[in-house]
C-alpha cells in the first residue's frame, strides 16, 4: 500500500511517536486577533488517530 503523500507533507511525527500539524486558520486576515491568539495559532496541533487509519495513510509507520 502506498502512503498517503498528502498527509506526510502537513504533518510532522515527533521521536515519541505523536503526530503534529499545524493549527488552521494563521495565514491571514489576522490583523484583528489579539495577539495571544495569533500566538496560539503558531503552536503545533496533537492529532489523534487510531491504528487502522495510521496504517492506512502512512503503511510504514
């Protein structure tokens, strides 16, 4: 099975296994956010998926 190209290119897997991507939402029309949310957004985003469809998108990991 091949790996979902897609998905590896907006995702990040840490040493220990978690899956991280970014938050939605940061590329523009900011200017009226306070700036606590603008920083928020600049933080990775945990994703949670189950096995099945860990090996479904990415088969060898």
């Amino acid at each position: 099975m091949k790996t979902n190209k897609s998905l590896t290119k907006r995702i990040k897997i840490t040493k220990n296994g978690k899956m991280l991507t970014r938050t939605p939402g940061g590329n523009h029309f900011n200017a009226k956010e306070s700036r606590l949310k603008q920083l928020k957004r600049k933080r990775g985003q945990k994703i949670t998926m189950s096995n099945k469809v860990r090996g479904r998108f990415m088969p060898g990991v």
